[in-house]
C-alpha cells in the first residue's frame, strides 16, 4: 500500500457485485476480495485473492469471474439469451452477408485497399495448403491478438458456446447431460426435439458430443473468417509499414471494432434489454474519428452514392422518374443513412410489371442507423440499436400481446383458446429459430402448420412460399421468387409498385385525419359538458386545423403526379 501511495495511485474497495455499474481508473490499485464461489467453499479468485492489481486488471477479472449469474432466474436469462443471440447471428445467413458487407466499408474507412485484402485471402490460401512461410505468418497474426476482440471470439464464443460445452463437460447426471446436449445440437440446427432425439438414437455421449460442437464450430469458424481476412490485411499492412506485430495487431482490432469490452455500463446493458448494444459503442467513436480526421472519406460515399443513383436512372433512359419514385417510398427507407449513402439503392432495372426495384443497404453500412428514427414502432422514437432485445423482449411482447417486429398484435381478439396457444407458440418459435430459408423447421407441429402456413415458418421462407405459390398482391400482380431467394441471404432487393405505395399513403393519411377527427370531437362533446372553456376549446380547434393542413400538404406533396 505504501509504494501505492508513493507512486501517485490510490487504494479503492473492491466491488464484488455482478450488478455493480463501478470502473476503476488506471491509478487505482484494489484488494482481490477473499469470496467463495457461489454454493462453495473454494475461493472465487484463487491465488489473487487478498493481493493488491491495477484497477483496469481488476474490471477484466470481476466482469470475467462474475459473468454466469447465481440466481435461477437470471441463469435462465443467460440461457435464453445465448440461444437467442447464435440463432440471430452465426446461424442466420443474412448476418453473414451484412457481416461481410460492413467490413468492407470499415477497410475503406482504415485505408485498407483491393491489393491488401488480396494479399491477405493468399495468406490465408496458403497457409491451407501447407506453405510453411504463410503459416508462420498466420501464426504471427493469431499471436499478436488481431482476432481477440473479434465478435465472433467475444460475443459467440466465450459468452454463446464455450458455456454450453463446460456445462455439458461438468453435468455427472446423464440425464441431464443428454439435455444439454440436445439443446446445443437444437441451437445448431434449429431443428425439434423429436428429430434431435430420434437422431441420437444409442448414439454414445463420448460420440454424440462432437456431433453437438461440429455444427458450432463450422458457423463460427465461418463467421471468424469473415472477420479474419480484413483484420489480417490491416495487421500485414501494419507490419509491411514497420509496425511490430502487437502494434499491427493493435491497430487491427481498433479498425474493425473490439468487442472485448469491460466498461460497467455497456456489460450491464448487452447482459440485459439491449444486447447488441456493443456494436454501436465500438462503432460510434471510430465512424466520428474517422470523419474528422478523414472528411474526404464522407465526400467520396456521398459522390459513389449519388454516382450509382445516376447511374440506375440513366441506364433505365426515360423509364424512371426519380423524385416521384422516392416520394412514395415508405419513411423508413426513404432518405440517406449517416446524411450520407442512400438508404435504397436504385437498380438499372424495373420489375416483369415495371415497377422501380431499389437495394436496401442500411444494413450494409456501419453504424448506418444509429439515428434512424423512422422505423421505430414505439411511443417514443428511438433508434433500432436502442429497441430492447433478447428474453426482455420476448416477455414485453407477450405481455403487451404486440411484436416488436411486425408491430402487430400476437393474438387476436376473436382468437380461440386453441389459436392462441398456436399463435403464441409460434411467436416463441420466431424468436428461438434462426431466420433461415429452410421449410417448417419445427416440423413436429405439421397439423398446426396446415391450419395456418405462416404458423411455424421462419420469415424468409414464407416470403420465399409465398412468391413460389404464385401468391399476389391487393393488385394481382405475383411475388417474385428470386427477390424473396436473394433477401433471405442478405440482399434486399424490392419492388416498389407506384399504384400500392400511393394507395398506403392514402389509407396513411386518411388514418390520421380520422384520428384527428376523433379528438376534435372528443374536445367538442367535453365542452358542450362544460369540461372546457370557451378558449380552450377555440385552442383546440385552432391547433386541429393547423394539423389538418399539414397533413394535408404533406401528403399532397408526395401523392404529387
């Protein structure tokens, strides 16, 4: 403690608390606490406990040691929340091809050109094959900690899988070994537990373990690559400019977001309602340092944009009316993400019944809907990266009975007791199942899907049934099948009929000038029984008026021939 003082650092007391929101400064210096592990007599910290570490050691270790909760009730939400995050990650497609698509933008922003990421997938291919240099080369690469803060290595990895595995290790009961194991074969596969158990068969554990992990272990291993290629061309660029391995490394990490992350506040909050928060506290700071210090990379996206936009539209010569096509665009896509790139895309194309197709690349873009507000369903706006998420979620919409996703209510009013339960178990299906274009994955419950098609279906695949069986739109006019096939992996490509989209803002508009109506007449019928004054009634009928005009002009403009 004295050569603490002495060299200008500080004594604090050690926050043993999993819920605890306390960072410790660099200049602090904390006493490892001697505590036991939870329903134990042997120390929680080993060795350590009763020493004296640097405060930011002491955050790594406590959020380390401290991560899988005692409570029932929050190792339950743990459970729930790692089979909802592999399911929405690692084993939906179309993440893959967002996850791709972003990096590419993040090389750019990191001056990480074609030849770089060239030489990095020969690396890589070499390294494969056998060559002895290039496989020394990986080894530098792996060593200097490039892909330790990768969100495959964080997120996935030590949060999702490696519980599930030390668990199934540790389990002595067979039983409950079997369970575990059939979960984390259900995690992989999404498929039912009948056919998981049927697919065990006298299959033995010691057999039956690597089936569980293989699936794990090819989706990450996908999901590492994706990242691994950019992270190694900055980490070869770093080293061919003079760089050491662990300043490569470093600089590798920092460009394409470091997941490792001991900040309080942002563990409590991604443990908890908004789990891919992570994301956006990585990517704010290097989007804003990148547009400070490189303004020309905001120009030079905002002239690719507008150069692909002019391209679409001159290739289509005549045929494309760009003002009035993007008028009648819903909100949510209409605009620029960032104040930037376009959110929708033109394509020099239009549709077998000459409606506009555009891209949908807001996902393809970086942090690009860390101020969109104009698809969020809830009272108060907020952007996407701040709508709860996971198990909190899932209560929230059972309880308030309406899906975050769909905005809808789950069961209907008129619903039997048997619709219902089939309704919410579907709902409870959506959310564990990746999406993934693959037909009734929960094929066990075949008679409720016959009721009903869209029961038990992940999103992708009923879009996909739905244009493949010739279904229509209000106006007759058949889905198209390959828009639906590209969606489901990630490339939203769509059609944009003028004849629908002016009939949605008019059913738009007139809901909320009925609406308006409403409270106009509410206001009327409370001051014909002396609730409101004279003034304000007249207040009232003032600003209703004024809204009426805006509404008015606002959906005049758009709906504009």
């Amino acid at each position: 403690m004295e050569a603490v003082a002495e060299a200008g650092g500080t004594i604090a007391e050690a926050s043993d608390s999993k819920t605890t929101l306390r960072a410790y400064a660099d200049n602090e210096w904390v006493q490892v606490p001697n505590s036991n592990a939870y329903g134990t007599k042997i120390n929680k910290y080993g060795a350590l406990a009763g020493r004296f570490l640097p405060g930011h050691i002491w955050n790594d270790i406590r959020a380390t040691v401290n991560f899988r909760s005692a409570s029932a009730v929050w190792r339950m939400h743990d459970e729930l929340m790692r089979m909802w995050k592999i399911s929405k990650t690692g084993l939906s497609p179309s993440v893959h091809t967002n996850n791709i698509m972003a990096n590419f933008v993040l090389a750019d922003l990191a001056d990480i050109g074609p030849e770089d990421l060239r030489k990095a997938l020969s690396i890589v291919i070499e390294s494969k094959r056998g060559d002895e240099a290039a496989k020394a080369l990986m080894e530098r690469f792996y060593d200097s900690g490039s892909e330790s803060g990768s969100y495959a290595a964080i997120e996935l990895r030590q949060e999702v899988i490696e519980p599930i595995l030390k668990q199934l290790a540790a389990e002595r009961d067979d039983v409950a070994k079997s369970l575990t194991l059939i979960q984390a074969i259900g995690m992989a596969h999404g498929n039912p537990l009948q056919r998981i158990v049927a697919g065990l068969g006298r299959t033995s554990l010691a057999k039956a373990k690597p089936i569980a992990t293989a699936p794990f272990k090819a989706m990450i291993d996908l999901y590492r690559q994706e990242d691994s290629i950019f992270r190694l061309a900055k980490f070869l660029q770093g080293v061919a400019a003079g760089q050491s391995d662990r300043d490569a490394g470093q600089a590798a990490r920092k460009a394409f977001l470091d997941y490792h992350i001991n900040a309080p506040w942002i563990q409590a909050l991604r443990r908890g309602p908004l789990p891919f928060i992570a994301f956006t506290y990585r990517v704010v700071p290097l989007l804003m340092d990148a547009f400070t210090h490189k303004p020309w990379k905001m120009v030079k996206y905002l002239s690719v944009g507008f150069a692909l936009n002019a391209l679409a539209y001159g290739m289509l010569g005549g045929s494309g009316d760009e003002d009035k096509e993007r008028r009648l665009l819903p909100d949510e896509k209409s605009g620029r993400t960032l104040f930037v790139f376009p959110r929708m895309l033109r394509m020099p194309w239009n549709d077998e019944h000459g409606s506009p197709v555009f891209l949908d690349v807001r996902r393809w873009i970086p942090g690009g809907d860390i101020m969109d507000l104009t698809g969020s369903k809830s009272a108060i706006p907020v952007p996407p990266w701040m709508s709860v998420g996971g198990p909190i979620a899932l209560m929230v919409e059972l309880i308030s009975n309406r899906s975050q996703f769909t905005g809808k209510d789950i069961v209907g009013k008129t619903d039997t007791w048997q619709e219902a339960t089939l309704k919410i178990m579907d709902h409870l299906a959506k959310f564990v199942l990746p999406n993934v274009p693959l037909p009734n994955p929960a094929g066990y419950m075949a008679d409720a899907v016959a009721m009903d098609r869209g029961l038990f279906q992940t999103y992708s695949w009923k879009s996909i049934s739905a244009a493949g069986t010739g279904e229509t739109d209000a106006f007759g006019r058949e889905r198209d099948l390959m828009q639906a096939l590209a969606a489901s992996f990630g490339v939203k490509l769509g059609s944009y009929p003028a004849d629908a989209a002016v009939t949605n803002l008019t059913r738009q508009r007139d809901a909320e000038l009925r609406e308006l109506n409403e409270k106009l007449s509410a206001a009327r019928r409370e001051h014909q029984r002396r609730g409101l004054s004279d003034e304000e009634f007249g207040a009232r009928l003032d600003r209703s008026v004024q809204r009426r005009r805006d509404i008015e002009r606002e959906y005049g403009q758009r709906l504009a021939r």
